[in-house]
C-alpha cells in the first residue's frame, strides 16, 4: 500500500471518529432540563437518547456519585439515580462523549396535575372570568422552592415520547400563565412540608376521561370503543380514546412522582355509572403506566352548575365521584360544593380547590394531624315516625351551617315524591322533616344540578350532595 493511500485512510478513519464524537451530545427529552424537581428520597429515573450503543454516564452533584448506562440499538437509554433528602439547587452532568449539565435542579415533591379546564384554568384567569384574589397571589408568588412546567395540547393515536416545554421558575409572570388550582396546591404543600415543590401539568379543557388512558387501560371497560389506528384520522378528536394519554402523559410516564390530583368530570356527567369505575380505573392505569406502585390519586369534585334541561343531574356525577374515592385504592376527593357558580362552569374560588386538595395531600399522604382533609359524610340514618336523623363521618367536632338556614335537604316517603325538608343541626348530627311526608323513607341533599351547599364540619369543609335512596331520578 502507498504511504499517501494509507495515510489519506487513516485520516478518514480519524475524520468518521471525530465526527461521531461532536455528534455525541446526549438528547434529553423536555421533562429534563435546568430547574427541574426530582422527587426525594427514591431511585429517580432518567432516560434520553444517544448514540446507538454509546456509553452514557451520569453525575449528580448532591452526592458526587456516577451512574451509567449503555444506549440500545435504537440510541436509547434509561438508568435511575438515588436523590437525597429534600434540597438544592445542585447539578446534574450527563455525558455520552459530549457533557450537558442540568442546572438548578431542586429535590422535593413532584406532583402531577391533570383534568379539564378547571385544571387548565390559568392563575390570570379565563377572559371574562377571574380567579378570586389571583392578583394579590401572583404578585406575591415569588419562591424558588416551587417550579413547574405545562405540557401542551396535543393528541395521537400511538405513544409519543417527548413534548415542547420546559420548567419554570415560580415568579409573577409564570405563575400568571400557569394552572391556578395546582398553584394553590403547590403552595400549601411547600409551606407545611417546607421542601421544594414541583408542579407537572397536562390538562385540556373540555375533555372526557377516556382520552387521558392509555389503550392497556381499557382492558376492563369493554364499553368504551377504541380508535382503530389503521383507519387515516383526517382530524383527530382530543375526546378519542387514548389519545391524550399517548400525546401529553406517555412523556411523563416514569418520572420520579409521589402522586397526581385531577379535576375533570363535566364532560363525562351523562355517563355517571360508568364514571364511577373509569374514576379508580384511570389510577389503576396511570400507577401500572409509571411502574412504582400505588401513589396517591386525589381530584376535586365537580361543583354543582346549571346545565340547563338537557342530560341528567349532575349530582349523580358528583355521587359517582364521591363513592369512587372510596372504591378505589390511595384515592381521595375534595368537595366544593359551595363554591359552584349558577352561570359559570369555571368557579372562581381555585384556592378553595387547590388547598382541599392539599389538606388530603398532607394527611393521607405525608402523615400530618390536628387538622381535618374531608368533609361530612353520611354515617347513618335512622327514621323515627315523621323524623329522620342522619349521623356523620368526618366530622368529629360537630357540623355547622355557618349560621345560616340549612336549606338543601329534600325527603320523601314510598311515592318517591321529594319535598323540602326543615333540618336543624342537633348534638349528634342532623334532624329533619316535612310535614308534607309522613312516613320517610328517603332523603337528598343538595341533588341538583346547581345548588349552594350549606352544611359543613366545623372545619369548613364541606358535605357532597348524597343520597340515601337508589333511584334512576
């Protein structure tokens, strides 16, 4: 072989080197980036894309430990990192050749937040409809200890790894934009824990629940009718089954969390049967999606509206609701009832949401006491003569009605005709009757479509619409 053969071989050889190796920054999908909340104390994952086989190595600062793993074939790559207890802002350095460094990254509580408008509903508020007191809150809202980061709307009928954003730090001109009821949630929950907090919304208004499962997740709802995904979909409906899941949840999917809150339900309200088994259903599925195990799921239940003549009484929703907090596993719901608004499906009171929500959070979840996470919920009814007197969980220290008249109780006897019922707070729960129902046999709280709920415990929390009787209407 000629010298100049060999060596112009040898320089192609260093050239091809050279050339893979500037190619050899790791790519990192949207959920990793500077200012980022990693969830304390567990093995937290990680994942990108390198070159296929690429040795991939990772460095994190708060314990100056190195991790490594190998990309597959198809350049991909996954490892886990132990976190430390609640802390910041440290680094993270990940390198496959070329280092990136991840900058001011917090370690704390991550939570996902999920739903419909209502979840969506920025801190600004909607045009023409506030948020109560959002301006005092915003321009207080300065906090290094709370980030978060907003995956936008998008759909598709098979699973997408990656999205367009980026995480935020928590001053006025981000929290403005960002969701007013995971805000407040955050807020709380960094103040009683006093650790960093992280916020991961992905929500879309006006959605059903069955976009936001993913396809495995339907296993045990045969009802609902899946896309066929070998059909063309000239336009493809955010309320088609799975595909929210696929396009704004799949990305997330396996991020180190300790639970999600969610605020949806208007949109499934004519379907309430079904409701009540998609409610525990979509945790289910959401808990096997991340692989590790049970977190909490806890949601916020509708507030009562005036949908008008058409569909059914939304309180059979509300019911459904309340019943799945128990019928499901790690799961809890914080009421409303007395914040809807007659003509506005988007209650202005997000504080009252986001720190019910978090009142749950800190009890059920973190272990905290002296204070209270639900409100009154139907224990027992007795029914003596013309009387009917209920007894109540939750409501250890009594109930109350903050003064005013208790004016959302209905009974009715075997006719299953209902009538406004006279009730009155006594020692040991509620009195009530009518004298129109001599014989009751059945009694409705606040069972309507839009209603203002009027009985509380003395905590202030206060009682969904129930009902003790089984009928259709």
């Amino acid at each position: 072989m000629k010298p100049s053969i060999f060596r112009t071989g040898v320089m192609l050889v260093i050239l091809a080197v050279t050339t893979a190796l500037a190619k050899a920054e790791v790519k990192l999908p949207s959920i990793f980036c500077d200012n980022m909340v990693l969830q304390q104390q567990t093995d937290a994952a990680l994942w990108g894309k390198s070159l296929p086989g690429a040795n991939v190595s990772v460095k994190t600062s708060w314990n100056g430990k190195s991790y490594s793993a190998r990309a597959d074939k198809e350049g991909n790559w996954k490892l886990k990192v132990a976190t430390p207890l609640a802390g910041g802002p440290y680094n993270i350095t990940i390198s496959d050749g070329k280092p990136v460094t991840l900058k001011n990254v917090m370690i704390g509580e991550v939570w996902v937040c999920s739903g419909q408008s209502n979840m969506e509903m920025p801190m600004k508020g909607y045009r023409n409809q506030p948020v109560t007191g959002s301006n005092e809150s915003i321009a207080t809202s300065s906090n290094n200890e709370i980030r978060f980061i907003t995956v936008p709307h998008a759909t598709s009928l098979t699973p997408v790894d990656d999205f367009n954003g980026t995480w935020k730090l928590c001053e006025p001109e981000n929290v403005a934009e960002f969701s007013a009821t995971a805000y407040y949630f955050g807020l709380m929950l960094n103040k009683v824990l006093n650790v960093p907090v992280g916020l991961i919304n992905t929500s879309w208004g006006g959605t059903r629940i069955e976009p936001w499962i993913s396809e495995a997740g339907f296993r045990n709802f045969d009802w609902v009718k899946l896309p066929d995904k070998n059909v063309p979909q000239v336009k493809l409906s955010q309320q088609t089954p799975t595909v929210l899941f696929n396009a704004m949840v799949n990305p997330i999917a396996g991020y180190g969390i300790r639970g999600a809150i969610w605020y949806q339900g208007e949109a499934n309200r004519n379907e309430y049967n079904q409701y009540r088994e998609l409610m525990p259903g979509i945790a289910d599925n959401w808990r096997s999606e991340w692989g590790i195990g049970d977190f909490p799921f806890y949601y916020v239940q509708i507030a009562p509206y005036d949908y008008g003549q058409a569909g059914s009484n939304s309180a059979f929703l509300r019911e459904a609701q309340l019943k799945a907090a128990t019928e499901g596993k790690n799961m809890g719901m914080a009421c409303i009832m007395e914040t809807g608004e007659k003509d506005c499906i988007h209650p202005a009171n997000k504080k009252a949401a986001g720190e019910r929500l978090a009142y749950i959070a800190l009890v059920k979840t973190y272990d905290k006491k002296g204070f209270a996470c639900e409100g009154p919920v139907l224990k027992e009814m007795k029914v003596e003569g013309a009387l009917v007197k209920l007894t109540f969980d939750n409501a250890v220290n009594g109930l109350t009605s903050f003064g005013k008249h208790l004016s959302c109780f209905e009974v009715a006897g075997a006719n299953k005709r209902f009538y406004p019922a006279e009730a009155f707070i006594t020692g040991t729960g509620i009195t009530l009757f009518s004298p129109l129902v001599n014989e009751p046999v059945a009694v409705r709280y606040a069972f309507r479509d839009f209603i203002v709920g009027d009985l509380f415990n003395t905590e202030g929390i206060p009682a969904s619409s129930f009902r003790t009787d089984d009928w259709d209407q």
